[in-house]
C-alpha cells in the first residue's frame, strides 16, 4: 500500500485526482492540503510516498514547497500538475528532482500512465530497502566471522593501507589507539576426569569467551583464530598496567576452568599502522615461549611475581623449581642467552619505564617499587641496560 498527498488550492482537482486514485487498491490518500504550508505539515506528519502538487497555491507555492519538502524527505516522489501558462516553472520543478508532471485539464489515461510509472519507481525503491534490509541482516549475521577473516588478513599483511580502512569503515569496526595485542596458546591437558575429549573448536569458543569478560574494561574488544588456531585479542592497551595485568587473570581462568595449558604473550603499539607488527612481534615472542623448557617457564613465572623483593636471589627460584642453583643457572642461560641476574635486572627495568610514565611517582619510589632500596643502585641497573639515566629516560617522554 502507498501512501498519496494531494496538494491543490482548487477542490475540484482535489476530488479528481481522489476519484481516480480510489479504482487503485494499492493506494491509500492520506492527506490533502488546499496550499503549500499545510501541505508541508501534512507531507511531515504522514510521511507518504507519492505527492501530487500543484505549482501556484498560496501561502506556499509548489516550488518552495517542493524544495522544503526535499530538504528533509529527499526520496519523495513527486508529480507536478501546471496549466499552460507556467508550464516554465513545470521546467523548474523538474530540475528540483520531481517525478512527472500532468498539465491541467488532467487527462484519465495520461494520470494512470503517470501513475503507473510512479507506482513501478516505488516498488522498485521497495525491493531495494528489502534486498538491503535482507543484507544489513546477512552481514549482521556474520559480522563475528567477516571481522575474523579481515583481521587475519591484515595481520598477515595481505591487506593494502587502503583496504585496511575500506573494510573497517564497511564492518562498522572500531580499533582503538593505543591498541594491545595479546596472543593465546591453548595445549591439551589429559581431560579424562571431566568425561571425553573436548573439541578443539569447543576450547577455543570457551577461551574466547572468557577473554572477552576479562578484557571488558579494555575496549572496544576484537577477536580473531590465526591459523596455527591460537586465539588473537585486539583491545586497548591502556592503562598499561592493567591491561598487562588482565593478560595474566586470563591465563589464570583458562588454566583454572579449562583442560589446558595456557601460554600467552602480548604487544603493544601507539597507531594502528603498527598493528601487524605488533602481532608478528608478539608471535615471535609466542614461538619462544613454547620452545622454552618448562623449568625456565616456571623460573621466570616465579621471577615476575617475586621482581620487587630486594632479597630475591637465584636460590629462591630453584628452590621453587625444585633443583639445584647450579643446573637452574645453566639451563636458564642455555636457554634465553643470558644469565638469570641479568634477566630479573631486565624485568625491573621493564616494570621502572613503565612507572616513569607516571609523573606523580618519584624517582625513590619507583626504585623500591621494583626491588632496589638504593635509588643510586637503581639508576646505575637502569643506565646499564638502556645507555641513559632514569631521570633522562624521563625527561624524554615529557620532550615527547
């Protein structure tokens, strides 16, 4: 059904045109209006799809009304009904976007010929808002799986800048900066005690969804399987600490609630151009990760959560691990390539540039804060590992 406003400021034109919209079941005449500003009230309230208008009424006349009317409805269809003598202004009323138009006296078989093409124009218009609807509805179902495939693409590098920001704008998909790329391991525990094997898509939906609770606080959130089938978190990065700090709660849920080993490991970056390769960065660090021996994995777990003790000594982590300070000591070296001292000295350092990012902390505080009670034996740790003095590394981010 259609809806029709008649706007004429003589009534018999008005009753014409009725009459014979009446013999169309398709139509239904919603208003009729004798000039040009309770036409425009009307064509607002009713919002109909055709209008016949004619050009000389009063108040407002058929052009002005015909431009306000498209200001805010630009898809009314509009025929026009002139006389003879301001058939120039039919001329007009057509460069302003109008349908057709009937010259007066209105012929039956020339309105119906009218008519019917307007009526075509608008079931045309109808299958077209249903087949976009049907679209919208498409691609709304499948936006969770669109997303997954174009941020494997990108992240993989076989997207261009310019259809990086096509897809984005077209997925309604918002990446935040700073942005933080946290990178998920799962490997299969023997998962006999809750009753049969559990499927690897299965784990990876439950693993997802956990992470999406857990990184709430960071978003907007997105999500993506690589295909070595790890799970790929894209989230805001800030505040760093927390975010840092979320990785690790959702290493402890998948551990805790799930059949598996959880192995993770996280980058982050400023602009979203450096997005790929924070990825390639955090996968590298994955690889590592997973080619590491357990022992080591187990020391340096234990040295992250034990940094900020002064006292912590290669000799607290053996014990943890259950073997000698000598063989920790030699297979932790063989392993990363460094020695353990000199790895927790780096985790320090790390944990420091993060606190000298807050401006409130001093420079004593953020000392203790990671394990040294002598701000002097700090500066020099943190000198010999970066080439600059804390207090420079500071005033650095401040110039920036």
């Amino acid at each position: 059904m259609y809806k029709v406003l008649i706007a004429d400021d003589e009534e018999i034109i008005r009753r014409g045109i009725a009459y014979f919209l009446k013999k169309d079941p398709e139509i239904q005449v919603v208003a009729q209006a004798e000039d040009g500003e309770m036409a425009l009230d009307q064509a607002m309230e009713y919002r109909p799809d055709l209008l016949f208008v004619d050009i000389n009424m009063p108040f407002l006349n058929g052009l002005d009304f015909i431009e306000k009317l498209k200001a805010v409805q630009p898809d009314a269809l509009i025929i026009v009904i002139t006389g003879y003598d301001d058939f120039k202004y039919a001329q007009k009323a057509l460069r302003l976007g109008v349908f057709d138009y009937l010259l007066k006296p209105i012929m039956e078989d020339t309105f119906y010929g009218a008519l019917h093409k307007a009526k075509e124009q608008l079931g045309r218009r109808q299958k077209q808002a249903q087949y976009l609807e049907f679209a919208r509805k498409l691609v709304e179902k499948n936006r969770p799986a669109m997303i997954a495939e174009f941020l494997e693409g990108w992240l993989d590098g076989r997207l261009t800048e310019a259809e990086v920001q096509e897809r984005t704008a077209a997925l309604d998909l918002e990446i935040p900066e700073p942005f933080g790329v946290t990178l998920v391991h799962l490997e299969d525990k023997d998962n006999a005690e809750i009753g049969g094997e559990w499927d690897d898509d299965l784990l990876f939906y439950a693993a997802e969804n956990m992470a999406r609770e857990v990184f709430q606080p960071f978003r907007p959130v997105s999500t993506c399987r690589n295909p070595a089938g790890e799970l790929v978190l894209i989230s805001s990065g800030e505040p760093r600490a927390e975010w840092e700090a979320a990785g690790e709660q959702l290493k402890n849920l998948l551990q805790t609630h799930l059949p598996v080993d959880a192995f993770l490991t996280r980058r982050g970056g400023e602009k979203l151009g450096g997005l790929p390769a924070s990825y390639e960065g955090a996968a590298e660090d994955l690889r590592a990760l997973l080619e590491t021996p357990q022992l080591v994995r187990d020391a340096k777990k234990y040295i992250e959560e034990n940094f900020a003790r002064e006292e912590f000594s290669l000799t607290d982590a053996a014990d943890y691990t259950h073997v000698s300070p000598q063989h920790l000591s030699r297979v932790f070296r063989q392993s990363t390539g460094i020695t353990f001292m000199d790895y927790i000295t780096r985790v320090r350092i790390r944990r420091a540039i993060e606190l000298l990012r807050d401006d409130d902390r001093k420079m004593y505080e953020i000392a203790e804060t990671v394990g040294y009670s002598s701000q002097h034996y700090f500066s020099s740790a943190f000198k010999k590992v970066l080439g600059v003095s804390p207090m420079e590394y500071k005033k650095s981010l401040q110039k920036k």
